[in-house]
C-alpha cells in the first residue's frame, strides 16, 4: 500500500508523521498508518496525546485520486476519521503546509489546530466535481459559519494559514510549529473536560436556521463562478442539511449521498480528466525527465503593447526582473502607464498591498536599446504578427543575446522555423504563445521548431509552470494548436449567419452549451476590422465565411472598439446589445451570394461548431502537432473558455462516441456541400475500432 505514518514517542506525546512523497495524499497506506497508529497510542498508557503533521511541503494534499473508482485497500477514510475523531486522548493537527480537501477534512476531526504560517488550507473538490465527502460539509461551516464555508468549498481557493486563523479553522499559528503543537497537546493533556470536537461546535449553524439568504447569496455565487457546474448546488444542499438537521451524523449521511451523486456524474469524469491531462501536458513524450534546465534569473520583452506589457507583468509577478524594449519613448511610457494602472487595479481590489505593488513593479525596466538585454536568459519578441518583422527582429536580438539565453516568439499562428532561421542559435528559438491579456490567461502554448532542443523545450515548460501557466507543447504548424482549431469553430458559426441563424441565437446557443462567450460577442471583443484591414493591405480576396464580416467593416462597424459590431455597445460597457439594424444587411449578403436563408436550431448550431473542433483536432493529432487529446482538451479549456466540466472538445467527443461523431460530420457535409465536414481519417479509423481519440 502507498504512504507510510511514522509513529514517535516525544515526551510522552505520539508523533505521527504522515510520508507520501511528495504531497501527501491519502493513499491506503496512510489511511492504515493513521488508523493502526491511533489504536497504538489508546493501548500506551504512557502516551498522553497525539501529534499529526506531514513530512515535507504538504500536511495532507487530499484524496489519491488515482484510487478513485479502484478497489479499496485498507480501511475507508470515513472509518480513519472516526476512529482519529473518537480518540480519548487530545489530537493536535500540526498543520505544516497545504492541508487541502481530505486534509483539511482529518485536521477537522483532530481536537485542535495549528498552523505554520506558511500553511493554507481548502476544500478544492467542486474542481474536480466532486464536493467534500469525508464531513467538509458538515464540519466547517461549524467553524466558520455557513456564508464563509460555502465561499470556501464553492470557489475552490486556498486559504492562507493567517486567515484560517481569523475565521477559527485553526487554533495557533507557529513558526515553531513541531515543538510548540507537542507543548500544547501536553498542556491540553492536563485539561479533565472532554475535548472539543467540531461536530458538536453548533453555535453558528444555530444563527443560520433565522434565514435562507446564506443559501440565496451561496446559489447567485455559484452560478457566476461555477456556470452550468453540478456539485455546486449539491455542496450548498449539504450545507443546508448541516445548518437544519440537528443530528450530526444524518447530516454525513446526507453528504455522503449527494457525493455519491456527484461521483458518478459524467461532470466529475470530464473534470478529473482534465485534472490529469494538465499534468501529462506538462511532460514532453522524447525529452528525457533529467534533461538540464537553464536559470532564468532576468527577462527582455520586446514590445510594449497590449501583449508585451501583459507578458512583462508575468515575469515581475513571479519575481523574475524584466527589461521592455520598445521603438520609441511615447509607446514605451504608454505601455507602462497600462502596466501601473493594472497593478493599482489589484491595489484597489485588495489583491496587492501597497508596497507590494511597488516591489513588483520595481522589477520592469525599460529602454529603447537592444543592448540592455545582453545578460537576459530569456527575451520574448511581442510584435505584431508580421513575419518580415519577427525575423529582423530575431536577427538583432541574435547579435546581442548571450551565449545561450533563449530567444522565443509570440507569434499565434506564424512559421517558428522562418523566424529561427533568421539566427545562429535556432536550436535556442521557441514559441511562447501567450493568450490575451497575458498577466490573466492561464494558457501558454510552447511552439516547439524543428530545431528547438531539448534543453530550450524543457527551460521554456519549466518557465511557463513559474510563470503559473498551464504550457502545452505544439509543433510548428500553420495556427498551432489553439488558433487552427478556432478557424473551424468560427468559419461555421459564419456560415450559420450566412445560411440563416442570427448572430446572438449562434451565440445563446453556445452560451447554453456551456463557452464562455459565444464567437460574435468575442470577434467583436477582438475587433472585426483586423482581418478586413490585413486583407486589403495584402490584396486578398474576402472568403465566403467572412462576407457579412467584410460589410460591417465597410459600414464602420468594427466591434467594441468602436461602439457597434455584430452587436452594439453603450460608452464606457462591454454588454452586447442588439443590433437589429444589421439584419437586412445580413439577408442582403446572403442572397448576393446565393444562399436562401432557413430556419436553423440551435442543436445545428451546437454541432455544427464543436464537431469542426473535434474534426479539426482529430487531424492535429494525426499529424503529431499535439502529443496527446488531452493536450488539445487543456489547450481548449484554459484558452478558449471551453465549459471544464464538458472535459474539453476531445473528451465531448469520447463521450458521445466516435461512431456517432462521424455519422453527425457527415450528415453536415451532406446538408450544407461543405468539405470541411469529411470526417478525419483518424475518426474514422478509431470509429470503426469502436475507439477513443487519446
């Protein structure tokens, strides 16, 4: 069995120290060791109390989801916590560093808490749509209150060591946390009344029987930040049976129900396989584990913009120095502006302190000279997408870049290899897509070119997991991953307009589905004029998906830039507002170009756009561009606004059947004479296999 409990006598105090490198989990082995240790310290009548804590950075990082749905071994966390909650001599957890879901939920049943103050806490399951099922539900909001724990479980977050403290999760914060918790279960030890126990603490949960405004705020909060989530609502129904059922353990009973319905929703498969795809991701299929990787200690940007600003933010909020260049004063002193008006942004939300904020933003410089990033280990050219210019660019840099800094580009769809051809080092060149705005996205393609080495592309992945993104490897390929898959999802909600839909029902429809935002509220969020304007610039002709695109901006309808797009919008607002001014232009457009105009459902809609993903996808990994489906499902989730608890394109593929996916893409290529709907060799080939894509 996984994991081992380390068990010491100290002073007439057990130690039990929990080692399951390298985060701790709840392994069997831990379970057995926690279980076996408490029976141990009840039989020592020289043992007075007990002491558990975790070896290393973690007390108890959770539940080992690779046990999920696997026999179990050993006693059932429910059983360990029980036998921990009955002790009849005090337990102190020792709360040495992340106590998270599981963890949290067996510091709960220990008598007292204290933390380092270097430790946080969470209950973080509704991200893997589950909820807390070990007495999370029941327990904290007992220390807490109701409104705090239902913040807590519904979000997600970590909460740090100083603000459990104040919301009464923990008890003591130490920086002498071994000694001082073994000083206080001796002192404790002294005490002739029974010790506490959470579950009996019901002063709080009295207070919220007066109101249901706890739940009301708890359902508006969970529908803003949790959009179409099931475990959601099933946390805020535990929640509500700790605060009216006045035995504790039917309110366990209860939980434990409705996390056996989360547990087998399809929501928490697609959402723990997004949890291990993000992992995968992170790995490299033929870059060896040991492969060396480069310090880096100070960063240049090229580019003060909307991207380069965004990516300098990245560096300095990680503490990493970063040097802007830029090709004059006036862009450069804007671009800064832009970068302190964000930091005085978080200030004013309470996420910097003041001084903090001029730590952070003391590590950009900026200049006008190539020669102040000699000593950088890192420079990312941020321009625009221009390759003439990327590759002068990365000829400059080359001349002045030292003897192995990496040179990486922001390029969202242009040729790596054409840009790495313009040095001497292009075995040092890599792409780093970073997706808009920079310092918020989590997503950052790594753009692997035919020469990158192996060093270069295992510097770039460990950078992007500093910079707190989730990096995903793509071959050099025309849209990489991302942007190629895009161009499928956004040519057919086009032709959807051209073909009869409106563009706000393309959009409720996907909305429904589960995007984030629909494709014409975003393309008027990008601005509809950068396509017109780069194809008149090249001569191009305008391709039929883009026709009712092309004649907005020839009526000056450019998006939120400017007020009016697909949509209008007030001064000052985002919200999109109907436009019906534009439908006779799109009838127009549509009968110029011979198409006669039909009602359209929105399962068409739906389908219609996901399935030229998947189809898409299926091609990209065919052509080894992407490592694995899981990389284009995290690619999907984290960039585009793909619901999480769909598991991402992919994974909505799997899920309704290859089978039925080819059947579909070829009923659509029937309807609408539209190639791009012939189903990818590789579906059919695992379709007929009666396979997944992996």
């Amino acid at each position: 069995m996984k994991g081992t409990v380390q068990y010491e006598v100290v002073d007439g105090v057990a130690l039990l120290r929990i080692d399951n490198p390298p985060v701790n989990p709840l392994s069997a082995g831990v379970r057995t060791g926690i279980y076996e240790s408490i029976d141990k310290l009840e039989a020592d009548d020289t043992v007075i109390a007990a002491v558990l804590t975790g070896k290393g950075r973690f007390f108890i990082a959770g539940a080992d989801i690779s046990e999920f749905g696997g026999k179990i071994q050993g006693p059932g966390l429910p059983e360990v916590l029980r036998k921990l909650e009955f002790c009849s001599k005090p337990v102190v957890a020792a709360i040495n560093g992340g106590a998270l879901g599981g963890g949290l939920e067996t510091a709960l049943c220990c008598n007292y808490r204290i933390a380092s103050s270097k430790a946080f806490v969470g209950l973080p399951e509704v991200d893997l749509g589950i909820l807390p099922g070990a007495g999370g539900t029941q327990r904290l909001p007992r220390l807490t209150g109701p409104a705090e724990a239902l913040k807590i479980m519904i979000s997600g977050r970590h909460v740090s060591a100083s603000k459990a403290f104040s919301l009464g999760i923990v008890d003591q914060i130490s920086d002498n946390l071994l000694e001082d918790a073994i000083a206080f279960a001796k002192e404790k030890a002294k005490m002739t009344d029974q010790h506490p126990m959470v579950r009996n603490f019901n002063d709080k949960i009295l207070e919220a029987r007066q109101s249901d405004q706890v739940f009301q705020e708890a359902r508006a909060f969970a529908a803003q930040k949790r959009t179409g989530q099931f475990a959601p609502e099933k946390i805020i129904q535990c929640v509500e049976a700790a605060v009216h059922i006045e035995d504790f353990d039917e309110g366990l009973q209860k939980e434990r129900a409705y996390f056996t319905e989360c547990f087998v929703h399809p929501q928490r498969t697609a959402m723990i396989h997004i949890f291990f795809g993000t992992r995968a991701a992170a790995k490299i299929a033929d870059v060896p584990k040991d492969t060396p990787i480069r310090k880096i200690q100070k960063a240049g940007v090229i580019g003060s913009g909307t991207m380069g600003g965004g990516i300098a933010m990245c560096f300095a909020n990680v503490g990493i120095p970063v040097h802007i260049i830029d090709q004059n004063e006036e862009n450069l002193q804007q671009g800064l502006s832009v970068i302190e008006s964000n930091y005085d942004q978080m200030v004013k939300r309470g996420r910097l302190k003041p001084a903090q904020k001029e730590q952070v933003f003391g590590l950009i410089s900026s200049g006008l000279d190539y020669s102040a990033l000699a000593d950088a280990d890192i420079i990312i050219e941020a321009v625009y997408e221009n390759l003439d210019l990327k590759k002068k660019i990365f000829s400059q840099l080359d001349a002045v870049a030292k003897a192995g800094a990496i040179l990486a580009s922001n390029t969202s769809a242009l040729d790596l290899d054409a840009i790495a051809a313009a040095t001497n080092r292009p075995e040092s060149v890599v792409g780093t897509h970073f997706f808009s705005p920079a310092n918020i996205m989590r997503l950052l393609e790594i753009v692997r070119g035919k020469e990158s080495s192996h060093e270069t592309m295992a510097t770039a992945m460990a950078l992007g997991k500093k910079l707190k993104k989730v990096p995903v490897v793509s071959l050099n390929a025309p849209g990489f991953i991302g942007n190629r898959m895009l161009a499928g999802y956004t040519t057919q909600a086009n032709m959807l307009v051209l073909e009869g839909a409106l563009p706000h029902q393309v959009d409720q429809a996907l909305e429904k589905f589960g995007m984030r935002m629909g494709p014409f509220r975003m393309m008027d969020l990008v601005g509809l004029d950068l396509g017109w304007r780069a194809r008149k610039l090249a001569g191009q002709s305008t391709p039929i998906y883009a026709k009712i695109s092309h004649e907005l901006c020839e009526q000056g309808r450019f998006g939120q830039k400017n007020g009016k797009g697909y949509y209008n919008y007030e001064q000052g607002s985002r919200a999109p507002k109907p436009a019906p001014e534009n439908e006779a232009l799109y009838q127009q457009v549509s009968a110029e170009h011979g198409f006669a105009r039909r009602i359209i459902s929105d399962t068409e809609i739906v389908e219609r756009c996901i399935l030229s993903l998947v189809n898409i996808g299926a091609d990209i990994l065919a052509e080894g561009v992407g490592q694995r489906a899981s990389d284009l499902d995290v690619v999907y989730i984290n960039g585009y606004g793909f619901p999480i608890w769909r598991g991402g394109p992919m994974h909505h593929a799997n899920t309704i059947g290859l089978a039925n996916v080819v059947s579909k893409l070829k009923e659509y290529r029937q309807l609408t004479g539209d190639n791009s709907f012939t189903p990818s060799k590789l579906l059919v080939k695992l379709a007929k296999e009666d396979s997944k894509l992996e």
